[in-house]
C-alpha cells in the first residue's frame, strides 16, 4: 500500500493535517478543488481561506475553552496558528486575523514543503484503498456528499450556516460610532478600541426589529429544512424568537460608554470588527443574515452610523455539511465502514475555524504514525483535543448530534472543586492546568522521529 497521505480538502483542517503529516515525514497530496471548481462562499484558490468571520474567539488559554485549544495547537507546532498570530490584528481579548495575508501564507508555507503537493481538481467518490483525510468542511461537493451518504447508509445531515456582511471602515459615520472593546478589554490601546461602536435608542432598536422581520429572506429548496447551529444563527431568527434576543446578544450594549453622549446609556449597540490590519473592512459582530441582498443594505443603513455604509460582501447563507460522527467514526477518527479513510474538521460535527483546525492536527498526525507502523497513543481526554475528540466519536448522544464548539461542558469534572459560578474561575483555570499537563505528556510520548525512513 502506498506510503502517501491523500488529503481531501484545503480548508483549516486539510491544510493543518498535511502540514503535521508531512513534518512527520509523510508524503501528503492535498486534493483542492478550487479554483477549479468554486464555490458561491470562496474567493480565491488559497488553501484555508476564511469565509465567515476573521476571528478564532477568545486567546485566553486559563478562562476559555477555546484559548485552551490554541494553546494545544501551538504546543504542537500548528501552521494555522503560527500563521494567525502572524496576522493577528487587535481584537480585545480574541485572535482576529487578517484573513487574506493569513491564507496567502499558509498556501506558501504548505506549497515550499518538500512533502506537500497540491492538487486541483474535485474528488468525487470515496476512494477504495490507500491513506485518506476527508475534509472538505461545510461546502462539501454535491458528488462526494451523495457518494458518503451512500457508503453511511444515511441521509446527508445539514444545517445552514450565514455569512455575515463586512463594511468598508471609509464609509461609517464615526460622528456617531465610537471605537471600544467591551469592558475597555485588552492591553494594548489597539486592543482596547478594537471595535466600532454603533448606538441605538429604543424606538430605533423597535424600528430596526420591524424592518428586520419584514425583510425577504433566502428560501429554501422544496424538501429542505433550517437546522442552524445556535452558535451561528441568523439575525433574523433570533429576532423571531422574541423582540429582546438581539439586545441581549450580538446587540448587548453593556460594558460600553458612547463618548458621544456619555450621559446617555444605549438601549442596543451593534459592534464591528476590523477584518485587516490596513483597517479599512469592519465585520459586523454577530450580523449572520439570510435576508437577500437589496433588503440588507436597506435594513443595516437603519444603524445609527452605517446610514452611508458601502458593503465589501454582504451575508448571505449556505448548507453545511456534517457526518453522524458518534455512529460512524472510530477513536482514531477513522471511517468504521472503510478504515483507509479519516474524518476531519468541521464535517467530522466541531464548529468553528480553531476546532475544525484542531481536528485535522489530530487526524493528520494519527494518519502519519498509521502510515508509518507506529500508532500513537490515545489522545487524553483531559486535553481540550481529546475532550472534542471524545465528543463526535464516542460520548454525544447520537440521535441528537449537532455541531459543537469546545467548551469545559465537554470535559471530566476536577473533583473537590465548587460548582456554580462563584466557584467558575478556579474550576477552568483547574480544567487548563489539567490539560495542558495531559497535553505535553501525549505530545512528548507522541513524538515521530522524521528522519527515520518510512
């Protein structure tokens, strides 16, 4: 059997799995379709292009989850977040990215490997023998997701996901907006004033709700049904669930004082995010939308301050395929039905750039010890990779599956510590501390020496 790594995808998953494959000395084909073969979402042919928001959430690697998981990437010599620190741009406490520098790098970092070669052209079918990784993520081909549907014996599970609208910085009023993180977050001044603020009162907020659930939206095939990953809804679809989700959501206003009119406390604020380092793209905070495309510059000049906005990309909303994983993968990510084959990335059931990158770390290196005759041990289920891992092949309920971000919900409990909020901060910092000593013992027991011949 071949000694090569075959990779399906170059998304954060495919692109972090080859590169962990191939400094282990494997040969890896990463199999891209693009540019040959688009998608409604890409851009360009660069390999793990952002396509959604620029930011992997919160950096903190004591208090969250996922700033735990970064910190486990980094420890492994991850490329994704070499490359996002590299093009890291204030945010508060997040990691945002400039995403275009960001995915040009990565391209050139994988393509100058002497073990990587990528490949353009769509894989439609699932391949019968050597070593693959399939992670084409949640645009996954319309031929390779019926081919995977038929080998599973299941329909082809899906939500849909929203794109949410960038603005160009030139055009916001900032009469009117105002720069500050929340709480004055970070420790710099950049990361300090790392978002825009836009204020509304009530009768704009209830004005805004209105147009808003009047808009037309995106309508779904005959047959199709809206299952959204709550971590990524639509505007529209919290506001349907009442008038106030969105003022107490992406809209809070709390921990935040408008220079403006400081006297006056705003009854909703509407954030964006710089989305380069020039400055000059700001994401519109949690603004994931199916309305159609005249209807949202309509409904978002509403905002006080984006009255004259122009839009880089506006929303908009796309299936995003993933496996029943629980049912169909093994501990070692592997298709039970076809063991040649892993899973990896946000197809696998993770949601979110840092999860789906994390996965392909782990299925890249546990393919790479395959191929070479040397299995690695489990990954530990303390880390936060092996408490994601765990989740999608073993311990979530399988009739209910739906994509999940990493949170501590997922881990062991410590025991001896309090529970509920007040004992909050020395349960995480214990849940981190745990990890992070599980992590260095598997990365230290997993080491595979390159130059040995393979």
């Amino acid at each position: 059997m071949t000694k090569t790594l075959h990779i399906v995808g170059g998304g954060m998953a495919g692109s972090e799995a080859a590169w962990q494959a191939a400094n282990m000395g494997i040969p890896v084909v990463i199999h891209e379709m693009r540019p040959k073969v688009g998608t409604f979402a890409h851009r360009t042919g660069d390999l793990a292009e952002m396509v959604c928001s620029n930011s992997f959430r919160s950096d903190d690697d004591e208090q969250n989850a996922v700033g735990l998981l970064h910190w486990e990437m980094r420890q492994a010599n991850g490329l994704v977040m070499a490359m996002a620190d590299r093009h890291r741009l204030p945010a508060g406490g997040a990691l945002a990215v400039d995403r275009d520098p960001f995915a040009r790098d990565v391209t050139a970092r994988l393509r100058s490997h002497p073990n990587v070669t990528v490949e353009a052209g769509e894989i439609a079918a699932l391949p019968d023998d050597g070593h693959w990784i399939i992670a084409t993520g949640p645009l996954t081909s319309d031929a390779l997701g019926q081919a995977i549907a038929r080998e599973t014996g299941t329909e082809r599970l899906a939500f849909f996901d929203a794109i949410a609208p960038i603005v160009y910085a030139e055009t916001i009023d900032m009469d009117t907006a105002w720069r500050q993180s929340r709480y004055d977050k970070g420790e710099t001044e950049d990361e300090r004033t790392a978002y825009l603020n836009c204020p509304m009162s009530r009768a704009q907020y209830e004005a805004f709700i209105d147009a808003l659930l009047d808009a037309p939206k995106t309508e779904f095939h005959e047959g199709e049904t809206a299952g959204y990953f709550d971590g990524c809804l639509p505007i529209e679809v919290m506001a349907e669930r009442g008038r106030e989700t969105l003022r107490h959501g992406p809209m809070k206003p709390v921990g935040l004082t408008n220079p403006h009119k400081p006297e006056e406390k705003p009854w909703a604020v509407v954030q964006l995010r710089r989305d380069n380092a020039l400055g000059t793209l700001y994401n519109m905070v949690g603004f994931q939308t199916k309305m159609k495309y005249g209807a949202q510059t309509d409904v978002f000049r509403m905002i006080p301050g984006l009255e004259e906005a122009s839009f880089a990309r506006l929303g908009g909303i796309h299936r995003n395929t993933f496996i029943n994983a629980p049912t169909l993968l093994d501990d070692q990510m592997r298709l039970r039905s076809r063991p040649n084959i892993r899973f990896a990335g946000q197809i696998t059931g993770v949601e979110g750039y840092v999860e789906s990158a994390a996965m392909g770390l782990l299925a890249g290196r546990l393919a790479a010890a395959e191929i070479a005759g040397r299995p690695l041990p489990a990954v530990p289920q303390d880390s936060a990779m092996g408490a994601l891992i765990h989740h999608i092949t073993g311990s979530a309920e399988a009739k209910t599956f739906q994509p999940m971000n990493v949170n501590f919900g997922l881990f062991r409990p410590v025991e001896g510590l309090k529970g509920g909020r007040r004992g909050r901060r020395d349960r995480y910092k214990a849940y981190t501390d745990r990890a992070k000593t599980a992590w260095q013992e598997w990365l230290a027991a997993a080491t595979l020496d390159a130059t040995q011949p393979v």
